[in-house]
C-alpha cells in the first residue's frame, strides 16, 4: 500500500497490486483492475517509486524490520521523527 495525494490535498492510500497503468496526461492518473481511474498529484517516477520501494519490503519476508528511508518512501519522502524535532543521521 502506498500513501499519494488526491488533487483536492485528500490523502488516499493505493494497493499497489491493483494498479494496471500509471499515466501523464499531462497529471499523473492511475488506472486499477476494478476499472477505477485517480487522479493524484505526485509525478509518474513517484508513483513507481512508493510501488517499488513498497514491493521490496513485501518480498523481504516477514520479521524483516524497515529503515527509516523505506518508511520514508512509503510516506512520500515525509521524515518520520521524534516530536522534538531532531533526527539523526544515518
């Protein structure tokens, strides 16, 4: 599942299983098996991304515990961090 944003600033979560197509016409649309069309504000190579990243921590099994860049990428590059502010470097 990956996090992207409708045109309204809705926040929509997408199986990433059920996209079929990801088009630039010229915004990004998807188009999923049920024949569901959305219209989202991140950029083609964004969408691929967040579906690739999200497939990679799929096939990594389970027990296998995520960085913080594939959490990051799942969330669209949004930094996860203490409420202080501070965050480390890895």
């Amino acid at each position: 599942m990956i996090f992207l944003t409708r045109f309204d600033g809705t926040e929509v979560v997408v199986n990433c299983d059920l996209i079929v197509t990801i088009e630039k016409i010229p915004d990004t649309v998807l188009t999923l098996t049920t024949g569901d069309r959305i219209m989202v504000r991140e950029p083609v190579e964004q969408v691929v991304e967040r579906a690739a990243a999200f497939r990679h921590r799929a096939l990594q099994g389970p027990g296998f515990r995520a960085d913080t860049q594939d959490i990051s990428a799942a969330l669209g590059g949004q930094q996860q961090g203490n409420s202080s502010g501070n965050s480390k470097d890895s």
